[in-house]
C-alpha cells in the first residue's frame, strides 16, 4: 500500500510518500508567501523523485490545520481534488498531531502562533494521543497545562524559537491516521479551531 502524506498548514510544508510500512521519500520546504506558486511543483518533484504516477497511490493523508488560512485551504482543495480524480480513500490528522511526531518524549506540546498572545495547542504522549486536546487558548493558560508535565517537550512554529524543531515523522503520522475511519473528500475541511473573521463578521451580523 502507497500513502502520500501532505501537510501545508504552516509555513514549513512537508510531502511524504511510504509504501507499507517504509519510507520512499520526505520532502520539507519553508514558505513564506509564495507556496500557491510553488506547492504543484513542490508535489510533482516529490513523485519524480520517487519515480511514482498519482496513479499509484492507494490512499492520502492530510493534515488538516489548525495553521495558516490560506496554507490550510491550499492542502485541502489538492487533497480533495486528488482524491476524487483518482478515487482513493482520504485520512484526516490535526497538524498539531503532525507536529507532535517531531520528537520521542513521553509527552509533547504542539503550538501554533495565533497572535495576540494566545496560540493553537494541545498535549499529546509519544503515541500521539492527545492528553489535552486541540484548542485556542492563551499562552498563559498553555503554560499552566505544560507546567503539569514532565518529560515534556515542546515543538512550536514560533519565529526564533528555542523550542524542538518541527520535523515530521510521517511513518507515525500515517499509522495513527490509518487507524481512524476515512472521511468523503467531498466533505473534508479545515480545522481552523476559531473563527475566521469574515466568520465572526457573519455571525455578528445574523444576531445583530
């Protein structure tokens, strides 16, 4: 069985392709605003180099967000479009799920900068299995839920960061994804964990 993994929520975007249960290729590349000019190229590279046709993939694992509006919608328009045209199951994964498989400590915290001095978090052990599940939430109130951890790290996409480095492993990624039920790629979407503004704008509107 062939999985190809694609996760472009954050500027760091990872392709990976593995056949059973080995590696054939990991691609990793940072973006800063330019991945909608690049990200085809970005995924035909990654098939070149593996020497494999769309066709041959069995199924596909995205991640989902939380993360960059637009990077999170790119991943899931290729995803869905992909899966319909060649048919193939789809499997869902949090990002910050994704970012939990950078490292083997007993426990791991997976942030994302949503600004304003709060963040995009959650706790997972080393089977990635979330002890505090996905959730918007201030970096104090984060804080206070590390601080009840040992053997923790921490992976973050904070600019300057002196915390573990994002580095997906997507053997763990997909065993944990392949493990949940596939989801329609008509309705995959993304998990932005709060609203976009133009959400907030809506709904403001409708109980005005």
């Amino acid at each position: 069985m062939i999985t190809l993994f694609i996760d472009t929520s954050l500027s760091k975007v990872c392709i990976a392709i593995v056949k059973d249960s080995n590696l054939l290729i990991k691609h990793e590349r940072t973006f800063n605003n330019n991945m909608s000019k690049y990200l085809m190229t970005e995924i035909d590279t990654v098939f070149n180099n593996a020497k494999l046709k769309s066709s041959d993939i069995d199924n596909i694992v995205v991640g989902v967000g939380p993360g960059s509006f637009t990077g999170v919608r790119m991943g899931i328009t290729f995803v869905k479009t992909f899966a319909y045209s060649q048919e193939i199951p789809v499997y869902q994964v949090s990002t910050l799920r994704c970012m939990a498989s950078s490292t083997k400590s007993d426990y791991i915290a997976a942030l994302i900068d949503a600004r304003r001095d709060h963040v995009y978090g959650a706790i997972y052990n080393k089977k990635l299995e979330a002890v505090v599940n996905d959730q918007y939430i201030s970096m104090t109130e984060m804080n206070e839920l590390i601080n009840k951890y040992q053997s923790i790290s921490i992976v973050t996409d904070f600019e300057d960061s002196n915390y573990q480095e994002i580095s997906y492993d997507p053997l763990k990624i997909i065993a944990v994804a392949l493990d949940e039920e596939p989801i329609n790629p008509h309705v995959l979407a993304p998990n932005y964990l709060k609203e976009t503004q133009a959400e907030r704008e809506l709904s403001e509107k409708r109980n005005s």
